[in-house]
C-alpha cells in the first residue's frame, strides 16, 4: 500500500495539556482546532491528539478503552481500501464522501485495533 504518511493519534480529554507535553518532549510546536492539535516537528506533522471527553486513563497493562491509533495517509482511498480490506481489515466507518479533497475511513485490523485511512 502506498502510505505518503503515518500518524499516531493520542486520545484526550485535554488536548491543551497533552499536546503541549509531547510539543515540549519533542522539540516542536502545535497546531490547533476545535477537537483535534497537530504536533509539527522540523517542519513534519507527527503526532495527533483526539479530543476525547470521556476519555479515561489506561489500567496498564490491561487498559479497555480506546487509547492510541494510527492515521495513515494514502493518495488513492479506493485502492487502499481495496488492499486493507483484502489484508483482513474491517471497515468500521464508511466516509459520507470518498470523493471529497480531505476525509478519513475508521477500519480495524484482524485483532481490532483501530486505525483511519485518510486522504488530503
């Protein structure tokens, strides 16, 4: 599959402190919107953060919910879809517009980790 880009994304239910701990960690400056920072390092996004509100602290090791997931970037959603699907992954939300300039599909893999395959 052709990923022009790979991001980890942290959910939170405090995207102020959380994107300001990893900004400070490493090295770079944050970009922000209403539910969502983008961490920028060295002129590269590398980390997302999730608004999250109801989001709760992992019980390591055996934490439930959803804490961490990857956004990859591909420059044709239908081929990537095609080959996640035929990979084993299950779609678990369609977009409303897979022709739109930007959006994302939410899939899981065989073991049901979420990840989003994104464009734009």
């Amino acid at each position: 599959m052709d990923i022009t880009r790979r991001i980890t994304v942290f959910d939170t239910d405090d995207l102020e402190s959380e994107s300001a701990f990893w900004a400070a960690l490493l090295g770079g400056t944050v970009e922000k919107e209403d539910d969502w920072h983008s961490l920028v390092v060295d002129g590269s996004s590398q980390m997302g953060f999730q608004l999250a509100p109801d989001h709760r602290r992992p019980e390591w090791p055996g934490g439930t919910p959803q804490q961490i997931h990857l956004d990859l970037y591909v420059p044709d959603i239908a081929a990537a879809h095609t080959e996640a699907l035929a990979l084993g992954a299950t779609l678990l939300k369609a977009a409303d517009d897979t022709s739109a300039a930007e959006g994302f599909q939410v899939y899981a893999d065989p073991a049901g980790h979420p990840f989003c395959l994104c464009w734009g």
